[in-house]
C-alpha cells in the first residue's frame, strides 16, 4: 500500500479533487437540511400556537447558529403560554412532525430558569 510521500503528483489531484467533491456535496446537504429544519420549526411554531394556544414560540440551539447545524442536529423550539395540561400533547404533536429530522419542544413554564434565559438570549421568534 503506497503511503503518502509514494503518490504520484496525477494521485494527489485526484484526491484533491475527490475531497473537494465530497466537501460540495455535504455542504449542499447540510444546507438542504438546514433549511428543511426551518420549514419544519415554522410548521410546529403554528401548530403550537393554532392547536395548543401557544402566545410566543422562538427556535434555538443549533438551528440558529449556521456552523453549529449538521446533518446529527435537532430543531429545538420553545413555546409560551402552554396550558400544563397541553404540554406533553403538544411535545408528541410536534415530534410527529417528522421522521428525518428530531423536532423538541420546551414549555418554558416547566424550563430551568437558566435554559429559559438562555433561550431569550439566542432564540429567533417564529
């Protein structure tokens, strides 16, 4: 097996071009993903809200942070004003949503206060 100082100059082109092949096409995907994930977030933000009477619904974590988003990644949402008999009808209604991507919701009268905060702090309303 030929080691890295053995490959020919027409071994390393092919390889460079194989990698940057391969690099395009996971960036597309993830993108792909990525924006299949934001259409996902607003589907479950107007479910909460129509269904379940949510007053105020932000998304956050990796969704809204592009470098952090890949293709392991969940959509994580939190919603106001749930009723605290709603709640786990409305977790089950928004991971029904999908299969290819996991979608969590937060009732943030349940949260940690210092989840909460820090969901305020990042979070993009929907």
């Amino acid at each position: 097996m030929a080691d890295k100082r053995e490959l020919s100059s027409a071994q390393m082109d092919v390889y460079r071009r194989t990698a940057l092949q391969k690099a395009a096409t996971e960036q597309t995907a993830s993108a792909a993903r990525r924006k299949r994930g934001w259409a996902l977030a607003k589907e479950a933000a107007r479910l909460v809200k129509e269904e379940f009477g949510a007053s105020r619904v932000l998304v956050f974590g990796s969704l809204v942070h592009q470098a952090s988003f890949n293709r392991w990644s969940d959509v994580d949402i939190a919603a106001w004003g749930l009723r605290p008999e709603d709640t786990f009808r409305a977790m089950g209604a928004v991971q029904a949503l999908a299969q290819d991507i996991e979608l969590n919701l937060v009732d943030v009268q349940t949260g940690r206060a210092e989840l909460v905060i820090s969901i305020e702090a990042e979070g993009v309303e929907v």
